[in-house]
C-alpha cells in the first residue's frame, strides 16, 4: 500500500507535465476567471493538478478526459458523472481524514486502479 501513494503521485506529476497547461492556465491570454460551482475541491494551484491526477487515476484519457465529467461550460452540473465525482471525493476525504497521522491513505485509485468503475474484486 505504501507503494501505491507515490507511484499515483509520480503518474500524476508525469500527466501533468507531458500535458501540461493549457496558455490561459499558464498566464497568456489576461487574468484567468476564478472557478465557478466549486462545492468540495478548492479554488488554489493545486486545483488544476488534482484534477488531472483524476483523470489518471480513473483512466479517463482515452474517454474524453476532463469531458467524461464536466460539460463544456466547467460550472455546470448537467452531467451525472460529475455530480458522483463529488460524492466520491466526499467520500475520500472522509476516510482520509480518520487516519490519525493526517496523511492522505485513500486515493481514486486505490479502488478505481486506472477504470471508470471502482474494482470490487482483486
């Protein structure tokens, strides 16, 4: 298990860098609007980051990405997978938060193991 963490985060660090920002993200283009709709995720540099460590963790490159959760407009609630996603990001953090050292023991991909559907059985 203790593999797991820094294995999810090197794949994290490495989609993160080959994909990198888009130009608006990075600073081109004027002041970047604050997110708008966010309700568990928080606003920060570590926003963008996270998400794409979703993407990782749940395989979601060769399905649309970011698009498997959120419709064009970022803010909107329209699709069923994005609402779940905060459900299971609640869920998460829950679990996390009990571990008496503070440190983050679950991830998306402790379950999920790269698919959209969580594994219930090795």
């Amino acid at each position: 298990m203790r593999t797991l963490v820094p294995t999810f985060l090197a794949t994290a660090l490495a989609f993160t860098l080959s994909f990198g920002l888009s130009a608006q993200e990075k600073g081109k283009g004027g002041p970047k609007a604050p997110p708008k709709n966010l309700q568990v995720l928080k606003a920060g540099p570590e926003l963008i980051p996270t998400m794409q460590a979703f993407v990782t963790g749940l395989g979601l490159q060769d399905k649309g990405g970011c698009n498997f959760c959120h419709e064009q407009d970022r803010s909107s609630d329209a699709k069923p997978e994005k609402v779940m996603a905060r459900n299971m990001i609640k869920m998460v953090q829950e679990i996390n938060k009990n571990f008496p050292d503070g440190k983050e023991h679950v991830t998306c991909y402790t379950c999920h193991r790269g698919d959209t559907m969580p594994k219930m059985a090795p």
